[in-house]
C-alpha cells in the first residue's frame, strides 16, 4: 500500500459549487466558491475560472472575506485548517491548524484576529452535534501556525449556515429545529426563542435559515413552511416580538439582507429570489425562472451583486436583482446518472443526463460545463409526482457522428413509452442534430445499446427486456429528398431468455449478447457463432479485451464471478470469484477496471485479461457501491514510469460514488505536471523579463542556500521562487521595505568572478537539495506531531517540494542564461 | 350518566347581529359593544368577559360610535342623534339631536369634560359634558366633506379629524383649524378615481398621527409639520378600525388584525423609535369593524357577529384561562324558554316571538305560530308558562300578555287586554309553576307579583330587596311556588318568600356574577353557577350554604372544568332523580351527581370514553360527580322536560357563517 499511496483520489472536477455559501469580493470583480477540496475563483464578469486554490486536502466546509483586509479570504475545511488566501493572485498565504473538522466559518470585522467556526462536540468526535467555537488566529509570522485557542460560543448548532452576525457583531444570531439562540458577546448572555412545533393548519416552523439586518437589530428567519419571521427586541425574555411574511409555499432556503439593509433576499424550491423590502414588507420583487431551487444567496459588499447558489450545481450572477449577468454552471448531478458514462468523442466531454429531458457535455479537462442538448425537447413541468420523459441512455459511435439516445416514461396504470433518438453531428452548427425518432423501438425497457466500431457499417445495436435485440441501420434514401435515416435491420433473440448486455469487439467483427447465463456470440451477418456459458448467475457486464488482448471476452456474473474467455478456442480461460458490480475498459489500452464491492466498501482492481497479476489495487476506495464509472482519454500522454501507475498514463478513470460526488485517481507525476503548468502560466503571464527581476533572482538564489528551512517551506505549496514572490505578491504580505532593501542592494554588488559563477551553481543546487529535502522530513514530522486526521493524503503535499525542487533546477539553469546575457549588458 | 330520549333542535334560526363599535372603559374594565341593530351589550372584562347587561336594539337607533364618560355611555349615530343610556334601567336616558346630519363619530377628551363628534356635514361638534345631560358648545372650523374619525391629542388642545381624502388638525381652543393638511393619497391602479376615506384616526400625546383609510394603508404623519413618516400598506382593501394602547392595532376588511409596535432600530439606544408592523392575527372571516386594545389582550368584533379576545402572551406569566384565546358568540342569557308540561317551545328574536310544539319520537316538530311585534322596540325578555297556557314578552316601552290556548294542532293565542298600569317595563318576566303568577323584574331591583286568573291579571305585590340598584338579569322560582330568587348585576341574589310576600334572606355576595340559577324541586336548595365556573348550592329553608357546597368549595373544583371559556346559561333537575343537577354551556352538557365523589386535581376530568372501554366491576371506582357530554355542541338551552325527554337546542355556528354575507374575495394559494 506504501507504494500506492502515490495514487489519490481526489475531487478533480465536476464537484459541487453549491456546497456553501459563495464569496463576491468587495471590488465585485469575483467570485469565490468551495469546490471539492478546492477553492474556486471565478471571474463574475466572464464566467472563466481565474484560479483555483488548491491546498485543502478534504473538503472545502466555507469561504469568508477576511474582514481586515479586502484582498484575501480564510477557507476552512474538513481537514481541520483554516486558510488564508490571497485570491488576486492565488496565493497562500497562512494555514492555521485547528485539529478539528470544520462544517463552517463565520467572521465579524469587529472581531479582529477571531473566526468563529462549527466543529463536533469536542467530547465526541462522531457525533450529531456541533458547536460554534471561536478561534483566536495567533500573530504569528509562520506560515503554518497551530491555533489552539479556542472558546465555545454556542453549543449545539446546525453545522452549516445557520448563523448570522448581527449589528456591529454585538450579537451572534443561530437557529437549530425549532430554537433561535442569540449570544450577546458583551454580557456573554445567550437567548432562546423556541416556536411551537405546530402542526395544525400545516404548519411547520423548524427554522431553516438566519440573517441578521447589518444596521438594525431585527434578526430575519426562515422556517420550513415557507414563512420568514422578522424577530425584533431580542434582548428581552417576553417582550420580543415578531412579525411574520409569506410569500415561499416551499421551506424558505436562504435569506440574505443587503449590505445597507434595505432589503431582504429570501430563496427557496421555488426558483424564484424574492426581495422584500425592509420596512415595506408588502412590496416585494421577484426574479423568476432562475431554474432550480436555490440553496444559498450572496450579495456583494456594495450591494451591486447578487448570486445564487442553485440545487442543481449551479451559480447565477445577478446585477441589481434585475439581470441574470452570468451562470457559473458545474456538473449537474441528479439523484442518480440514468445514462451512463459517456465520453464524446469529438469534444472528449463526459456526457451523461443534466437538466431534465437534457444530456449534458461536461469538459472534465476545464471542468466547465460544455453544453445542453435538449434531448425530450418537451416543457418540463417543475412539480413532484409527475411522471415525465427522462434521458436513460445514450451512446456515440467511434467517430462522434452519431448520438443515440433512449427516453422512457413510466405511468402508473399505462404501459411503458419508450423513444429511440439518433442525432447525427452537424459540422455547421457544431451541434447534434435530430435525425430519426423511433416511437416504441422495442416493447419493454431498454436494457442497452452500443454502436458497432466497424468502419464500414454504421449500426447500432439495441437490447431489451422484451427478449429481443435489434439492430438498427442507417439506409440512404437517396430517392427521397430526406436523406440518410434509421431502420431496423435485424431482430434477434435467444430461447426468449432476456438479454442483459451487450459488447462490440473491437473491431466491430463479434457482437457478444449476455442472455441470462449464457453469453451468445454473433458474427455481422448475424450468424449465431457460439455461446459461452459459465452458470451460475445472470450476466451483468460483458466486455471485449482490446489490442493485444482482444482474443478474450470479460464478463461478470451476479453471482460473483468474473470470468474470461478465450474467443480462439472457446473455453474459459481464467475465472475468479470476486463480486464485480462494474466492468470498464479502457478503450485506448488494454487495461480493465473491475470496481467491486465488499462489505459496505468498493474496491478497485485494474488488471489486463491477459495477465494473472493486477496492474493496480486499492481496497477500501469509498463507501458504498459505485455506481458508474468511466475512463477519459487524457489531452497529453503522461510519462510515468511508476509501474503501478502506467494504467493512468493515457486515460483517467472517473467514478461516482454512492453520494453522487465524482472522483478520480490522480498521481504524483500528473499533480506535478499540474503544478508545474500553473507555475508556467505564472511566468507566462508576467511582464517582460527585467534585469532586475534577474538580478534578485539570482541574489534571491544565494540567499536560499542560508535561509533556514522554515523561509523554504514558506514557498513549498506554491512551489515559487523568489523573484515571483518578490514580483507576483502584494506588498501587504511582503516583508518590510528595509529588508528588502539591504537585500537588493547586497545583490548590486556583482563583484565575484567569473570563474567562481561556473562553480557555485552546483554547489548551490547539492546545498539547496538537501536543505529541501530538510524541510520536507521536518514538514513530515510536523504533520505526525499534529496527529492530524488519518484522512491526510500526504502524495500531494510530498509531491510538491519534489516538483519544486525539478523547478527550481530548471528555473536556474535559464537564470544562468539570462545572467551571462545581463553581465553582456553590463558590459555594454 | 342515565338515558334520556333527546330532541335534537336545529330549527332556531338565531342570527347575531355584526358589531360596529366597541368602547373599552379601563376604570372599570368594562367594554360596551353596540352592534347593528342598534342593541348596546356591555362585558365584564374583570369577570370572565361575563356579558353583564343587554340594551335591546330600535329600528330606528343606529350606532356608529360609542363613548365612555368616566361611567356614563354615549352613543353616536348616523340618525343624527346623540344617546346616552341609562344603564340601571337598561334603556336609552335621552337623545338628543345635533343638527348636523347623519354622525360618523363620537369622542371625549381624556379630561371627561368635552365630546366631539363629526358629522356628514363637516363640522366637528363640541359638546359639554354636563352633570345630568349634555350641552352643545360650539362648532370647530366647518370643512368640505364628512368628517368620518376623530381623535382627541391627550393633552386635549388639539384634535385631529379624518375625512375624504385628507387628515385635518383643529386647534380647540380657538377651534381654527391649524396649518396641518395632510392629504391622503389614493390607491393604486382603478380606485385612483375613487374617493379615499379615512376610516380612523390615533392622535398620539408626541404629536404623531396614524391613520387608516379605504386604500389600505396606515400611515404615520408627523402632527406638527403635517408631513408623512411612514406608509404601510397593509392590504388591498380597506382599513377600517384603529386603536391604541402602548401599541396601534388595525383591522381591515379582510379579518385581519393586524400590530404595530413602537420599537427602537437598535436594542441599545431607545430613541429613534419607529412604528413597525410586528403581529398579524386572523380570527375574523368579515370585516373587523371595531378594535380595543386592552392591558393584556386585543379586542376585536365585526361583520362576522363574534366578539374576539386575543390576550397577548407576553403579558402573561403562564398559561391560564386568562391567556386562553376567546370567542364570545352567543349571549349569555337566555332566548329559548321551554313549557316542560306542554312541550312548547318558544324562541325570541329581537323583533319577533316563535312558537314550536314537540313532537313525538318520530321527530314530528310542529310551527305553531309566530308573534311579530309593532313598533320599533325589540324585544327585551319573554317568558313562557310551564302548563304552556301563558306567554309574556316586554320590549322597552310595554309589557304584553297572550292566553294561548291549544287543541291539538291549533292554537288561539288572546292578548290579554288590560295589565295593571304599573307593569311599564320588564328586565325578566317569570311565571310560577302552577301558572298562577307572573313575576316581572322592574327598576331598582324590584320585582313586580302579578297574579294570573282566566278573568283578569291583578297588580299584588311589589318586591322590594333592602339596597340594589342594578338591574336584575336572571330568576327563577321554586316548584312549590314558595320561593323567587333574583340575581342582578351587583352580583346580589335575594330570595323571596312569594307566599308571604317578602324577603326571606340574601346570598352571601360572591365576587363573580352569577350566570344560572336554579331551585331545587324537593329539597329548595339553590344552585348557582357563577362567570367564574364556581358552583354554590345554598339551602333557602336553612339560609346557609349546604354541605356539598362546602365541601366542593373546600376541595376546589377541577381545572379542566375552570378553565372553560363559557359560562353555564342553565341549571335544572332532574326530578326522577333528586341527586342530579343538569346544566350546560355552549359546548357541554353536564351532569353533577351529588351523591358520587368529586374529582381531585389528578383525576381525569373527561372521563366518559375512559368509562364506556372499562368494564363494569371497574366503573364504580372510576366515577366521579362530574359527568359531561361533549356530543352536542353549540347549545343555546336544554331543558328537561317532565316525560324525561332532554330537549337540546343547537345552533351551528357554521349555519351562522353561512347566512352571513359573502366575505372579501381574496385569492388562496393553489385554488
């Protein structure tokens, strides 16, 4: 396991922006939002992700302005850190360890030097409970600083967004079930306001959400029913009273007062941001069809911005509550993936069912969503209990001209109706286009469907319950002037036993059909050549090996097993007993991916058909069973030389867990490349080359090799150097200009020879080298000392100093370069 | 419990009338409500919210305001005329005409020493408040337009009137009108061309006004400038009754009622206070067209004939009848009167008198016969002989007898042609229970003995208690025709020796009214039940309490049973079984048995069902004295009648509802 441990998985993309509450920062210019472990920020205006702050090594809990200063954010995360970032530049800048998971983080400018975060009743660290505790950051010029200060504030809270500051943060304002708590900091004295559960006339007033009004005291809560309840004299026992709106017929999800308090944003399952005005309750504004329930509102620090955070993975930015300026959409993920994982093999995009009625084109290399093909192309009708045409599968054939997909709707009391779409790409629009609609393709539910790969053919293959397979083609009609459509070529079936899945060879020249318990093979002349069989247990997944093992068919079985055969001589090559719930093949490789589960867990295994031993294993990869997976071609071929990690070389696996969070496995080499790419934008991106800039590089060079390895660790996450540092950040988190001073001046002198320069950089980098590996034991020991969580994966935090240090190498050699051409200048 | 054979009654067509105006007197925790048909109720908000008094109504009076006078009640209406009742005697004292058009509202000043009142013609009226009767003074600064509200600055300089489409400020003393013209605006959209009216005014002692007017609004004016502070737009229609204590309270026409509070931005600083709409409370389904607010409580009545009492529970310590919410719909007193012999049935309606004959098991009832009244009195009390030979009502100004003589499915009804001269009026009539007498409570709490014959009614006696001087609202008589016991509103009970004519004893004084009161066929021991849920049973022939009584006093009666929000209307026995007591209210019938034990604090009160699932050996030990039937509901009287048969009188309040006029449409969501 040691040496896997270089694989993780990770949240990569497609992982929720919805999570919490995101940030507009205080120039409105972006937009920040908690993204799987990292922090995302997004331009508001341009919808473009503009950095992405990695560092977390758990999921991202909360993101707050740091009151103090307008240019960063603290993140805090189920790792049990709170962050600091600089986001202009992607920088960070301080980590403080609380030893905690943290559910949320809530700041007050008048609180300087505290946050208040959510973490688990401290007694139990698996409980339901939770606790607002208040963290005092320790002035400390480290960049790692261990904050171990902490005060309770309230006990029992609802672990996420539901707690607001009040006026001038005199008082903290949270709502848990049917209690609002609100604690004055100065008479450290705490009020409870209980409401009725009451369940008569409908009602229910479990409080969902809080706002506090940021100039008045009036405390504005939302409660199941739809209700919000305007709360004011708080601080008196029986004399407080409330006033009550209502406009949400669903639970009122998030309520947010602006920034001056003149109004309240209320939002819920409706789609629709409701903006009341304060004091004029009975005016109120509505923003509707934004499209899916909101989760949570922002409102910038002027007021100008809104956003709203949406259910279905998705943020809108709205100027002025008038105008929708921009969507930042992610992965949309339903309560389950119908289709299956798809990849598109023009666009390289994860396809799979979005928006209802809607297959989605997800680019997992820019994690931005491509687009939408309305696939129903009918109105979909936001109300439960209606039963409404739902995507349920989807394939492309080799080329990506052809899309196939099946719709079904199932009534109760009418039978089952079922469409079969084929779209064929449209090099004008850059779109698919709707070719032919097959009403009722097969009389029950479509089991699958594949393109066959043959060159020649352009076919598709469709199994159903009904006990048949079909086979579709496209015949030219030229006589007509419609062109090219879809028809059913070929009707077959097996002892009306119903088929379960289906496989294409490689070639297109077999077709395996898994009937039950017995796997046919059929040759394109729809000849039935053979049938393997290998009872018991009905057929799950069929697969055909690829390139160099491409004699051999996979299947698994419900009943545990997973067997081979091989397709020369028509007999079972291997079988073991293991409980596969998905098979997958890598189409650019010969390696298969077999996710089993046990016992509550999923394991993973790659292995090639044609070898006894296992490319990859990991046990114990998540919870639950996963439900789909599949593997994406990279962009650019990885060059890893691990031999546990070559499977990953040309294609990455994608799975879903139970969760519906989308995970994949990254290696050490990759997160270096990645690394190593953002640094090269960094370079890219500043402005001309200076001799200055050399210069200090050069100095900053010499003064590596003294610094201790504290000052070497300062620039391990970001993997910079000293000139970018010097260059790239802000002059508030510089150190002080005398400093800075002594040191540039110092690097004026280039007095040393010439003949001592060859010489030194070697020395430098052996000197450097160990200092870094130096501070990378000492970072290792830190971490134990911490006893941070076991949930640390170390692999990203040990790949850094590594790639820093290839980095850095290579950094020297073109500043070794550039100092001849400078001493040239000099010279001149 | 015993069986009885039921007439289930729901042919009495009682309608309540819609209240539109409502006067709190704080001194003596008395509110007066005057409703449509012109009929003045005063409650006892010190006593359960006991509807102590009944003026009847006239055709031809109207009430569109009402005001207290330290004790003294005056009444507005758009007939002109300014009223002041008499409330010993139960009838108007004087009116008086103020020549100024149909009047919109009358108001006092917080000194007692002036009233004012607004007319149609737009004049604002000051009247001086004399010892006996009241005085015009002089007009304010006559105006274009009907003056509709009025409210008096404490201070009583200054007095601020609402009219069409504008606020005005009076100074009284020169009675100009000053600078301040606040104009209203109209409302939205189609009624831009309609007239604002500006239902009410609150003239608050910092100068600040609020007013409610037909668009909807409430709106805070600064009195000095004559500026707006503040516009709430509270609903669609109209807004139509404000009232103010430490807080505003607003009703509109669509039910609600609706809070305002006058609450600092901030918890720290107390000064920038600002009106915040805080509550909204909807109790009503009609309009809500008259408000008082109390110490502990909102008070609301309207359209929808119901008055409501809506404590607000941050006055509250804990949880008591007192911070129970009440509705108060039917009076509490009697309108239906059985004759237990003959199985009559007779109703009272303010302006007419039904009469209805039992039938047998099959559930034949019969329409006898209804007597309409002329004139435009209506009717204050009737009454209606055991035997079923005599019926008697009184209205204001008369008192009517009819010999009414059945055979079979007819009936002659005769008025009796000449009553004795001194029988003007009736606050209660009674007939003894051989039918010999009439007794008919008169002025001063005295009672009337009119002796009945076939040939002529004669003038014997007048009954005359020692001290009393409020009028007698409940009697009743033994079977032997012994003994009469009067109850007036002093909470006083005298008794009378009829066959000696006069006073046998007085009940001791209990601090509550007594809401119904019955004697004893056999023993003549007296059974009381007071507003306040408490029971006494007094021998006459001992002149003390009994020993029941005692002990039910010592022990203390049930919470479950304190805590009831109506008070008992009617006490009768059972003669069959001497150790029964039947009496009910508006949404139970009860049974106490004297001879069972009575129920502590830990036992469970409503026991029946409890009863029925156990078994018989069981039961004994699970009885208690209190036996109660929430079966029926709504009950306006039962009366047992002598072939053991329970009549029930039902009134369903939702056949109330329906009669009444369709409310203000408003949209509900998702129909």
């Amino acid at each position: 396991m040691v040496a896997h441990a270089e694989i993780r998985v990770v949240h990569l993309s497609g992982s929720k922006i919805n999570f919490r509450e995101p940030v507009i920062t205080n120039d409105s210019r972006f937009l920040l939002c908690a993204s799987g472990e990292s922090v995302k920020v997004y331009s508001s205006s341009s919808e473009e992700c503009v950095h992405d702050l990695q560092g977390h090594t758990d999921l991202v809990s909360g993101i707050v302005r740091n009151p103090s200063n307008h240019l960063q954010v603290y993140s805090c995360s189920a790792d049990g850190t709170v962050r600091l970032w600089d986001f202009t530049d992607g920088i960070l800048i301080k980590t403080f360890i609380i030893g905690y998971p943290i559910y949320s983080i809530y700041v007050s400018e008048n609180h300087g030097g505290v946050v208040f975060v959510v973490v688990p009743m401290a007694n139990d660290k698996s409980s339901e409970l939770f606790q607002l505790v208040a963290v005092h950051l320790p002035l400390s010029g480290d960049q790692e600083v261990e904050a171990r200060e902490l005060s309770a504030v309230l006990c029992d809270v609802s672990p996420s967004g539901a707690a607001s500051f009040g006026r001038k943060g005199e008082y903290i304002a949270a709502v848990k079930g049917l209690q609002l708590e609100v604690f004055f900091f100065k008479k450290q004295k705490s009020h409870r306001f209980f409401l009725k559960s009451g369940n008569k006339k409908g009602a229910k007033n479990a409080f969902t959400c809080v706002s506090c009004h940021p100039k008045e005291d009036c405390i504005a809560t939302g409660h199941e029913d739809g209700k919000i309840r305007l709360w004011r004299n708080f601080n008196q026992k029986k004399e407080y009273t409330y006033s009550t709106l209502h406009w949400h017929h669903g639970a009122v999800n998030t309520l947010q007062f602006t920034p001056e308090g003149t109004n309240l944003l209320s939002g819920g399952i409706e789609s629709v941001l409701v903006q009341w005005h304060y004091t004029q309750e009975n005016q109120k504004d509505f923003l509707p069809r934004l499209g899916g329930a909101i989760t949570h509102i922002a409102v910038s620090p002027d007021g100008s911005l809104f956003c709203t955070s949406h259910s279905d993975n998705k943020i809108t930015i709205i100027q002025s509550c008038v105008k929708v300026s921009a969507i930042i959409q992610g992965l949309v993920k339903g309560e389950g993936v119908r289709t299956d994982l798809t990849i598109d093999p023009r666009s390289k995009a994860l396809v799979l069912n979005g928006k209802p009625g809607h297959l989605q084109f997800y680019s997992l290399h820019r994690d931005k969503l491509l687009y939408n093909l309305d696939i129903v192309q009918q109105e979909y009708i936001h109300e439960e209990g209606l039963d409404q045409f739902e995507v349920v599968k989807a394939a492309f054939d080799t080329r990506g001209d052809w899309l196939a997909t099946v719709e079904e709707r199932t009534q109760k009391g009418s039978e089952l109706e079922i469409n079969l779409k084929l779209w064929v790409y449209d090099e004008q629009t850059q779109s698919f286009m709707l070719n032919t609609t097959v009403i009722a393709p097969h009389e029950d539910q479509i089991t699958a469907m594949c393109f066959s790969p043959s060159p020649e053919t352009t076919m598709l293959v469709t199994i159903s319950f009904d006990g048949h397979f079909k086979a579709w083609l496209l015949a030219d009609h030229s006589d007509t002037k419609e062109g090219a459509s879809w028809s059913c070529d070929f009707v077959g079936g097996y002892h009306h036993l119903k088929p379960g899945c289906c496989c294409f060879s490689a070639d297109g020249s077999l077709l395996a059909v898994g009937f039950q318990e017995v796997v046919t093979v059929w040759s394109p002349s729809w000849e039935l050549l053979t049938t393997l069989s290998q009872p018991p247990g009905a057929i799950r997944d069929l697969c055909f090996g690829r390139l160099s093992c491409s004699k051999y068919l996979l299947g698994t079985s419900t009943k545990n097993q997973l067997c081979c055969w091989n397709l020369l001589t028509c007999s079972l090559e291997w079988s073991t007993p293991v409980d596969v719930s998905l098979l997958q093949a890598d189409p650019l490789s010969e390696n298969m991916a077999a996710f089993c589960s046990q016992s509550g867990c999923s394991d993973l295994f790659v292995f090639k058909p044609g070898e006894p031993r296992p490319l990859y294993s990991q046990k114990a990869l998540c919870t639950g069973k996963v439900q789909r997976a599949v593997f994406a071609p990279r962009d650019q071929m990885l060059e890893s030389c691990e031999e546990h990690a070559q499977w990953l070389n040309r294609s990455q696996l994608y799975f879903f867990t139970q969760h519906m969070d989308l995970m994949t496995f990254s290696t050490k080499t990759e997160e270096d490349r990645l690394l190593a790419s953002s640094k090269r934008l960094m370079v890219d991106d500043s402005v001309a080359v200076t001799p200055f800039y050399l210069l200090l590089g050069k100095h900053r060079q010499h003064q590596e090799a003294l610094t201790n390895p504290m000052a070497e660790r300062i620039q391990l996450p970001q993997g910079s150097i000293a000139i970018k540092e010097l260059l790239y950040t802000p002059a508030h988190v510089l150190p002080s200009a005398s400093f800075l001073c002594s040191m540039f001046v110092r690097s004026l002198l280039i007095s040393s020879s010439s003949a001592s320069e060859e010489k030194e950089p070697v020395e430098e980098e052996m000197e450097s080298e160990e200092e870094d590996s130096e501070g990378e034991a000492e970072l290792r020991d830190a971490r134990q000392d911490l006893g941070g969580s076991a949930a640390w994966g170390p692999g990203e935090e040990l790949g850094a100093p590594a790639l820093t240090k290839a980095q850095e190498r290579e950094l020297r050699r073109v500043k070794h370069f550039d100092h001849s051409w400078l001493s040239s200048v000099l010279e001149c | 419990m015993g069986e009885f054979k039921v007439h289930r009654v729901r042919f009495f067509d009682y309608m309540p009338t819609a209240i539109r105006a409502m006067a709190f007197n704080a001194h003596t925790e008395r509110l007066a409500l005057g409703r449509m048909d012109g009929s003045v109720e005063i409650f006892n908000f010190a006593d359960r919210y006991f509807q102590e008094k009944v003026i009847p109504g006239k055709d031809s009076r109207s009430i569109e305001a009402l005001c207290w006078v330290g004790g003294r009640l005056f009444s507005a209406g758009l007939n002109g005329e300014i009223t002041e009742y008499d409330l010993e005697n139960l009838r108007p004292k004087y009116s008086l005409e103020a020549y100024g058009g149909p009047i919109w509202t009358i108001t006092s000043n917080s000194q007692g020493a002036h009233l004012a009142i607004g007319c149609e013609d737009g004049t604002v009226k000051l009247f001086e408040v004399l010892e006996e009767s009241i005085q015009f003074e002089r007009n304010l600064d006559r105006q274009k337009g009907r003056i509709i509200s009025l409210s008096w600055h404490p201070s009583g300089t200054q007095i601020a009137a609402g009219m069409m489409d504008m606020i005005r400020v009076f100074d009284v003393p020169t009675g100009e009108l000053k600078t301040a013209m606040l104009l209203v605006d109209r409302g939205f959209g189609g009624s831009k061309s309609r007239e604002t009216v500006v239902w009410s005014v609150v003239f608050l002692s910092d100068y600040t006004i609020i007013s409610g007017d037909s668009a909807g609004k409430v709106q805070v004016w600064d009195g000095h400038t004559g500026t707006l502070v503040k516009t709430h737009l509270v609903t669609k229609w109209d807004v139509l009754a404000l009232s103010d204590e430490s807080s505003v309270v607003v009703g509109t026409s669509e039910g609600t009622v609706i809070q305002f509070q006058f609450i600092a931005p901030t918890l720290q600083q107390q000064q920038d206070k600002e009106w915040v709409r805080t509550r909204t409370f909807k109790n009503h389904t009609h309009d809500v067209r008259a408000l008082a607010e109390i110490e502990t409580a909102i008070v609301s009545g309207g359209m929808d004939t119901q008055l409501v009492v809506r404590p607000l529970l941050e006055k509250f310590d804990e949880r008591s009848h007192a911070s129970a919410l009440r509705k108060i719909q039917f009076p509490h007193r009697n309108l239906v009167f059985c004759a237990k012999k003959a199985g009559l049935l007779l109703f009272q309606f303010p302006g007419q008198l039904e009469l209805w004959r039992l039938g047998e098991s099959d559930g034949h009832v019969l329409f006898l016969c209804d007597i309409c009244l002329q004139g435009e009195d209506h009717i204050c009390c009737s009454a209606l002989s055991s035997c079923g030979g005599w019926l008697a009502y009184s209205t204001m100004s008369s008192v009517r007898l009819y010999r009414l003589q059945t055979d079979n499915n007819d009936i002659s009804i005769s008025k009796v042609p000449k009553l004795p001269k001194i029988l003007r009026s009736a606050h209660q009539l009674c007939f003894s229970s051989d039918s010999s007498k009439l007794f008919a409570a008169s002025s001063q709490s005295s009672v009337l003995v009119i002796a009945l014959s076939q040939s002529e009614c004669k003038y014997v006696h007048t009954l005359k208690p020692k001290s009393g001087q409020q009028p007698i609202h409940l009697m009743t008589n033994s079977v032997d025709g012994k003994w009469l016991a009067t109850a007036n509103s002093d909470c006083e009970i005298h008794v009378y020796n009829v066959q000696k004519l006069k006073l046998h004893c007085i009940v001791p004084v209990y601090g509550s009214c007594p809401s119904a009161m019955g004697i004893h066929p056999t023993t003549n021991n007296l059974t009381m039940v007071h507003a306040d849920q408490q029971i006494f049973e007094y021998s006459i022939v001992e002149k003390q309490y009994t020993d029941w009584s005692r002990k039910l006093q010592k022990q203390g009666l049930h919470n479950l049973w304190l805590d009831r929000d109506t008070p008992v209307t009617h006490v009768t026995f059972n003669p069959k079984n001497p150790e029964q007591i039947l009496l009910h209210d508006m949404h139970m019938f009860c049974i106490i048995d004297q001879s069972l034990p009575l129920p502590d604090q830990k036992t469970q009160f409503y026991n029946q069902m409890t009863l029925r699932s156990l078994s018989e050996q069981e039961r004994p030990s699970h009885l208690h004295a209190f036996k109660i039937c929430k079966t029926f509901q709504d009950l306006l009287s039962v009366s047992l009648l002598d072939d053991q048969s329970l009549v029930m009188v039902e009134r369903p309040l939702l056949a109330i509802t329906c009669q009444l006029p369709a409310p203000v449409r408003q949209k509900k969501f998702a129909t």
